[in-house]
C-alpha cells in the first residue's frame, strides 16, 4: 500500500472513530442526565402530591436498583443481539420512561416507571464498551474510553441546570417531558447510526463463540478470576465516589468546622480534575500497555491526598487544590481501568463482562453510604476518609491480581 493510500485509509479510520464515539457518547450523555434529573426537582413533585422525602427517595433506589441487577442480564444481551440495537432499545425505554413520570396522574405510579427507567440504563456500560471494543481502532480505544466517561459527567452537570431552569419556566412535569423528548431524538440518531455502531462486530463475534478453542458456557465466562477480580474492582472504586459526593461536607464540618460553601467549591475542583485526568488518561492508556501500572500509581496518590484532607484542616484554597490534584489522579486511572477489564473479556463476551463489572459499581453504591453513615452516627468521623483511602488500597492490591491472570483474546478493530 502507498503512503498516500495508507494515509487517507488512517483518516477515514479516525472519521469513523470519531463518528462511533460522538454517537455512543450522546447516548451516555442522557444516561447520567436522566439519573440527576428527577432529585432536583423532588422538591416541587413533594409540593405537589404531598409526599414526604423518604418516599422520593425511594424512586431513585428503585431505579438504581433495577439498573444493577439488569445489567449482566443487559450484557448477556448484547453478546447475543449486537449492541447497537440494545443501546438504541435501553435508551428509548429510558426516555419513554421518564415521559411517563412526567405524565402519570398519581405518585404511585412513578414506581413502576422508575424500575422501568433502571432497566433501561442498565444497557449503556456492556452495549457502549461491547461497541468501542469491537469498531475503535487499537491505538485510540484509551481515548475513546475517557471522551465516553466525560460525555456522563456533562451528562450530570447539564442536569440541574436545565431541570430547574425549565421547572422555573413552566413546571417540572415540563422539565421532565422536554427532557425525554431530547434523549427520544439522541434514540433516533443511535437507530439511524446502527450500520456505523454495528460494522462486522457479529460476524466476527460468531466467529470467536463458535471456535472450539474458545466455545464457553453462558456463565463461564463470569467465573473466570480476571473477571471477579474486575467485580471487586469496582465495588472498591464506588466508596470514594459515594464518599466524597455524599459525606465529605458532613466530615469536614464536623472535624475541621469547614463551611458548607468551601466543600461544595472544592468539591467542584475535585470533579472538575477528575474530568481532566480522564483525558490525560485517556492518551497515557494508548501508550503503555501496563494499564495496572498506571492505575496504581493514580489511585496511590488519590488514597494518600484523601487520607491528608482528613487529617489536616486545609484553608479553603488549600482544599481545592489538593482535591482537584486528587481528582485528576483518580481520573487518569478511569480509561486504563476500562482497558483491563476489556483485556479480561472474551472477543464473544465482552457485553456481559462489561454489564457485571459495573454491576459491581452499583452494589458497592449500595452498600457504601450505610456504612460511611455508621461511622458518622457513631461519632467515628475520623475514620470515614482513611476508609476510604483504604478502599484505594485494596483496588492497587486487585489491580495487582488482575496483572497476574491470564488474558483471553479480545476483540481488536
């Protein structure tokens, strides 16, 4: 092949990635948007029906919930159907879903949509990693990985603005609908995307299932210890994010007396570093094929500044500083995180390794804040941040046992 020839194939190559990537990056956008859309409107729905919080509270567990417990069934799917149907299929029952909160004529009725709302998000992590695995080329999955993990933090960032600008306007029920109508028309550009998402992923996923060298059961590929230790990985990566969203202002207030306003500023450098660190990671994850390596050092150094932010009363810019240094850290582990788990996912099993590896993230979203809440009750303030150091630690020692195990052949471009 000439070096012209080569050179305009290379850059139809990167059309096509940036193509890929902008389209399920959309859809995750949605995803994280429509997770923070309803809590900031809890206080006009509560108006409304006359509800008490407690009861509220329990629209966003049952739609974490069922997003959990769906999602290695979700991944399952994926393996099977082809991703870009099931994304486009998760996505549209999400939006619809979440029309129908905005529309049913009782509160009871927001249950039902809400667990419907879950099962709908439980398809982006295998379906989205299923497609970037199988259509990205080698050298940018890495950055692939970061530009769709920082598509759902905007996705949480743009939520509260527009909700509450748009109940201001009109009402929530408003806010809401508009808000499924847009993630309908992201539905509609994922279905017209399908043939650019799909490309010759099944026929080659075939293939692999269908070789006798690497033929597996429906479940064996689930017990492999590559894809437990994954499990554990991010059960352990949920404490910090709970923790630091949900307890930090209760933590430093009561060791330190730190206003409320200086957490939630430093608590926005810390997300702001952490969007930042994604994309460093992104392009570190390219060129080092020791992704453990990289997320070991990055989680080392995020366990040692929380451990800092909870022994030392640091003045205010002091304390965005360290937590956006932190966050950047933690950041860059994200995309090289991803990469081991794609490196212990089969070519023909990538979505269901994928669905119960996050599945992971959201049981240890389950079980962390009442255990960080013991502590505070207790009056062990000063333990809840070396928990969560310690957490970190045990993701390094995970991420050890993961380099030690053998890969499967994955799915290359």
């Amino acid at each position: 092949m000439s070096i012209a020839a080569a050179t305009g194939q290379e850059s139809s190559d990167l059309a096509r990635d940036i193509q890929v990537v902008g389209t399920i990056s959309l859809a995750h956008f949605f995803s994280h948007f429509y997770q923070f859309s309803l809590p900031f409107l809890f206080p006009l729905i509560r108006a409304e029906y006359g509800v008490d919080f407690a009861e509220l509270g329990l629209l966003v567990t049952i739609f974490y919930g069922c997003s959990g417990l769906a999602q290695t069934a979700a991944g399952f799917l994926v393996d099977r159907l082809g991703p870009p149907r099931i994304l486009a299929g998760g996505l549209g029952l999400l939006a619809a879903s979440m029309a129908a909160v905005a529309l049913v004529p009782a509160f009871w009725m927001m249950f039902p949509a809400a667990a419907l709302a879950g099962i709908g998000n439980s398809v982006f992590h295998p379906a989205d990693y299923s497609i970037m695995s199988h259509r990205i080329g080698a050298g940018r999955v890495g950055k692939a990985f970061a530009v769709h993990a920082v598509s759902g933090t905007l996705g949480y960032a743009a939520a509260p603005v527009a909700m509450v600008s748009l109940a201001e306007a009109t009402s929530w029920h408003w806010a809401l609908l508009t808000g499924a109508l847009a993630g309908g028309a992201a539905c509609l550009v994922v279905v017209a995307r399908q043939k650019l998402l799909r490309g010759d992923a099944p026929a080659r996923a075939r293939a692999v299932s269908g070789s006798a060298a690497t033929h597996v059961s429906a479940f064996a590929a689930l017990r492999q210890p590559a894809v437990l230790l994954c499990f554990s990985f991010f059960l352990l990566m949920a404490v910090p994010s709970v923790g630091m969203s949900g307890f930090l202002a209760t933590v430093l207030q009561r060791l330190f007396a730190t206003p409320i306003a200086t957490t939630a500023a430093a608590l926005t450098a810390y997300l702001a570093g952490s969007a930042l660190g994604v994309l460093l990671g992104g392009v570190l994850a390219d060129r080092m094929r020791r992704h453990e390596r990289i997320v070991m050092a990055s989680v080392a150094c995020s366990a040692a500044l929380f451990l800092a932010v909870g022994l030392v009363g640091f003045p205010p810019l002091a304390l965005g500083a360290v937590l956006a240094v932190a966050g950047c850290s933690a950041g860059i582990a994200t995309p090289s995180r991803d990469m081991l788990v794609r490196a212990a996912a089969a070519a023909s099993a990538t979505g269901k390794v994928f669905g119960f590896a996050y599945s992971g993230f959201d049981l240890g979203s389950a079980l962390a804040p009442p255990c960080l809440g013991f502590l505070l009750d207790r009056g062990l303030t000063q333990w809840v941040m070396p928990v969560i150091a310690t957490s970190l630690l045990l993701v390094i020692i995970s991420a050890l046992n993961l380099a030690g195990q053998p890969r499967p052949a994955t799915a290359s471009p």
